[in-house]
C-alpha cells in the first residue's frame, strides 16, 4: 500500500441467536475502522444457528 492511500474495509459482525443484535458489534467495529482512517464499503451481517 502506498502512502496516503486509504484502505478499503468491509465489516462483519455475526451473531449466534436472532435473539442477539448485531447492533452494539457493528457500531465498535465502526469507530476502530474510522479510527484508523479505512474507508467501510460495505456491512455484513449473519445470524448463524448454534445447532
């Protein structure tokens, strides 16, 4: 990467119940990436069965 390029980023946040909420996850991983000076392109979001 060369100086003053801007990384681009895409963020996953995954759950194990849809009684959980991505919500609280994505918001941290938000402000470390801003933090860091990425770009965010995109958002992902899963919910995954523990069974």
């Amino acid at each position: 990467m060369f100086q003053g390029d801007i990384m681009k980023v895409a963020l996953l946040s995954r759950i194990s119940t849809s009684e959980q909420s991505n919500e609280s996850a994505l918001e941290e991983l938000k402000r470390v990436a801003l933090n860091k000076g990425y770009n965010i392109y995109d958002i992902y979001e899963e919910v995954v069965s523990g069974a």
